[in-house]
C-alpha cells in the first residue's frame, strides 16, 4: 500500500531541534580565585565538545545543492518483514524513538528539500521492480530488497551503478558501509549500498549474547576481558562452553536441560565460517573468484571444532527452524552462549538475569579481526537503472542518508540498543566491534553459487568430508559465477 508523509506542522520542531546539535564555539568563564591578600580574575575557555552525527551531517548537507525538488521520492521496500517499513517511513512523532527518528528524519527532506518520503510496501520487491522496469514506468526512486533479491536484480541489470554517481555521493563517508563498497565491487560496478538508511542490516547482523550470572556461578573468565585482550577465540570459547552444561535428571538431553552454547540451524551456524575469516567469494582486482578451496585445511579444522562443539558431547542444543524455542531457554538460564542476530537483543528485556553482548570469537589469537556476517533477510539499498533523473537521485539518497546518520542511527544505535535494552556499558563497546567487522561474501549474496550451503550442512550432520562436498559443489558455483560475471559485463 502506498503511504504518503505529509508534513506541515513539524518544520519548526524538526528545524529547531537538527540546529540545536550545531556545533557551539567555545565559551568564556570567568574564575575569581583569592590568593592570601591578594585577588585575581582569571579566565578559563570552555572545551568545546566533539563533533556530534548532526554536525558532521549538517556539514555535508551544506555542500549539496540547496535545491527545492517539490516532489516525491517513492522507495520500495518489502512488506511485513521485520522493520523493513519501520526503517523507511512513520505516520507521527512518536515516544518510541525510531519511529520518531524516521518521522523526525522524514520531515527535515521535506523542510529542507522539498522531497516527501514515500514508502511502497509490497510482497515481493524484485517483482515489482522488475516489472515496473521493464515498462519503464520509472515509479521508485530506491528500491530497499533482501540480499539474494537484490542480486538477482542487479545481475539482470535493474539496478544503478552507485560508482557512477560517486561524484554526487559520499560513498566513503561512515554512513555507508565500507563493507559493501568494497566487498561487493564486481568490474567496477557496485549495485547495492547499505548505511544509515537502513536499520534492517544491523537487525539481521549475527552476535554472540552470554549470561552473567552462569559466569559468575560457574566462576569463569570474563568474556569482556577475552575480547578486549584478543583471546576470544573458538577454543576459549569451548574451554568454557563444556562446564555447565547438565541433565535434569531424567536420563535425556532435550530442551528442558541447560547447555554451554544455544543457537538455531541456518545463519548462526554459518557464522563460523565468517568469523574465521572464511569466505566462499572474494573480489580480486575487481573480478569475483572461488576461493574457499584456498581455506580446506583451515575449514577441515573447523568442521572438526564444530563437531566437537555441537554433536560429540551435549554441550550444544541447536533448535530445528525453532528461534522462539532457544531464546527461552537463554532466558531461563539454560544456556552460557546463545547466538542470534543482534535484534533479538529486544526479545530478551523482559529477561531477569544479566546479560552481555559480544562478537563471535576469532579463530584464534593470530586473527586480526573479530568477523560476522548479515544475513541474508537483511535490507539492502538500490537505485532502479531507469531512475528519473539520477544526478538528482544521487542527491536526494544522499541527503536521505545524512538525515539517517543525524537522527535515526542515534535512535536505533546509542538509545534502542545501547541505553534501553543492554545490560552494561560493555556490550556498548561489543555492539562497536560487531558492526564495524562486517564482512559480505557475494557468495553468500548470489544465493546460485551455494558453497555457503557446503559448510552449513557439514556442520549440522556433524560431518567433516569437506573435500568430496566442495568438488562436487564448486563445479555447480564456478558455472553460476561464471554467468553472474558475464551479466556484469554486459550490463
């Protein structure tokens, strides 16, 4: 249903509110001191603070043109996933503070530029968008898919090269991820973006969550300190794992026994790959190549671990397709470790235990980075090839996203997840380390490759045949690159 944001009585507010968060020059106190029989005025400047998002925002907004465009910017997004709408439009001001972010966002477009946020939510976004292309009907101006959706279109030639808009867009600039700038370039053209526009990526970012309190009953080593000193590792992260798990005493393990490490099939146990720093696909001098035949004695070690972890010993429940099910065992204290994406840190405010937020650990000290990757559910933003007028597209995106930076990452990032819903001051800092060491594979993105599938499947059954798997897989995913990458060049 398409829904317009007409606005017309927050100018003030929204005006007032961006300019109150300028920068404000130092200022000067004066200090009386008294020194035996003498007195003496002296004179103390105030340090001015560090720049805020909306500063550094309304810098970049000042360097764009100051056009009124009196117009619509239609945006198709998917319909009743997740906040895939949340993240695009609000009705009103709200108490809740995305939703009034978005609204608060939406309304300075139309102050400042003139541009009224439309949102057009429908069931199936490559559908749509592709139709609409092919009649050439040009009705969207942004089009906000899930990853395999969007790389379906992009391979088909739907989308926009964002690289051939960079003189209009600030495609460096931290509210774009330099994860998909620079994983995500295939012959020069990247078709998709994700930043500040949108909250659905970071929803769907994989973490780690622990419970305090099996911590401190277990007397275990902080997990804080692990990560801090770099010795979050998998095998620390085993060493702790298999001292709590118990039976309840009625001679089975099932859901009603407690565990050192709770998760889903699917995504969470595809992380292991991602962070050790495995990928399926990398972009080298631009061309995309199969590499993770380059990591077999790396994975072999790693699907070991994982048997060890997950099916040896019960150290491990895993849920089958069952989310809701391992989220309450982690709130009744069933499970040390618990990975999920980073949105179910809301699902747990009612939980009465502290908790904690990491990344998922490293495969061992000599790696550089904590890794994780987005599943991919996750939003992902795109411009339609037949676009109206793509300098003014360019612009008007890119003003989307500063606003975005300026209110609504404040919104999500410091007050939903780091002030309302986490438990301590570390998880802040985790919640830090975890979005800035995202990783995208186009492997995983091009769902027709299928080699994450490879490693998925060997850990669920518990198998460690790595070399067998991949040769018969790998011939199917050249193939599939392959084709992806004369599409590209065709386009």
């Amino acid at each position: 249903m398409k829904k317009t944001l007409c606005i017309f009585f927050v100018v003030l507010f929204v005006f007032g509110a961006f300019a109150s968060c300028a920068e404000n020059p130092a200022e000067t106190n004066e200090v009386t001191t008294k020194q035996g029989e003498k007195t003496e005025t002296e004179t103390e400047a105030t340090v001015t603070s560090e720049p805020t998002k909306a500063d550094i925002a309304q810098s970049f907004l000042d360097k764009l043109p100051q056009t009124k465009y009196n117009r619509e910017f239609n945006i198709l997004c998917m319909a009743g996933v997740g906040n895939s709408e949340k993240e695009i439009w609000a009705e009103e001001a709200s108490s809740e503070p995305i939703e009034d972010a978005v609204f608060r966002r939406n309304a300075a477009m139309f102050d400042v530029f003139g541009v009224t946020i439309t949102k057009n939510a429908v069931a199936s976004v490559s559908t749509a968008a592709q139709n609409d292309i092919k009649a050439n009907a040009q009705s969207y101006d942004l089009i906000m898919a899930n990853g395999p959706d969007t790389g379906a279109l992009a391979q088909n030639g739907y989308l926009y090269n964002f690289l051939d808009l960079k003189d209009y867009m600030n495609l460096d600039q931290e509210w774009w991820d330099p994860g998909t700038l620079r994983d995500c370039a295939v012959n020069g053209k990247v078709f998709f973006m994700n930043g500040d526009i949108n909250i659905l990526d970071n929803d769907v970012t994989w973490i780690m969550l622990f419970n305090k309190k099996m911590i401190a009953d277990n007397d275990l080593e902080e997990p804080y300190d692990l990560v801090k000193n770099g010795t979050w590792t998998l095998d620390k992260f085993y060493e702790l794992v298999k001292n709590v798990s118990k039976e309840d005493g009625d001679g089975k393990y099932d859901e009603n026994d407690t565990y050192g490490f709770l998760t889903t099939n699917g995504g969470g146990l595809t992380n292991f790959m991602y962070t050790s720093d495995i990928k399926t696909v990398e972009v080298v001098d631009g061309t995309p190549e199969i590499v993770m035949g380059n990591y077999q004695d790396k994975i072999l070690d790693l699907l070991g671990f994982c048997k060890k972890l997950m099916h040896d010993d019960n150290y491990t429940w895993i849920s089958k397709n069952d989310p809701a099910q391992t989220r309450d065992m982690f709130m009744n204290n069933q499970g040390l470790f618990y990975s999920e994406v980073l949105s179910y840190i809301v699902n747990l405010s009612d939980m009465e235990s502290p908790y904690g937020v990491l990344p998922t650990p490293k495969y061992d000290e000599k790696q550089q980075n904590y890794r994780t990757h987005v599943d991919g559910v996750g939003s992902m933003i795109s411009i339609p090839a037949n676009v109206k007028n793509p300098q003014d597209a360019a612009y008007i995106t890119e003003a989307f996203a500063l606003y975005s930076y300026a209110y609504l990452t404040p919104a999500y990032y410091d007050v939903t997840l780091k002030r309302k819903k986490s438990r301590d001051s570390e998880s802040s800092e985790m919640i830090d380390i975890i979005l800035q060491s995202r990783v995208y594979d186009i492997g995983y993105i091009y769902s027709s490759i299928g080699l994450s599938n490879v490693f998925n499947n060997l850990v669920m059954n518990g198998g460690t045949d790595f070399a067998s798997k991949y040769k018969s897989a790998s011939k199917k995913a050249e193939k599939a690159l392959n084709a992806i990458v004369k599409k590209y060049n065709k386009i």
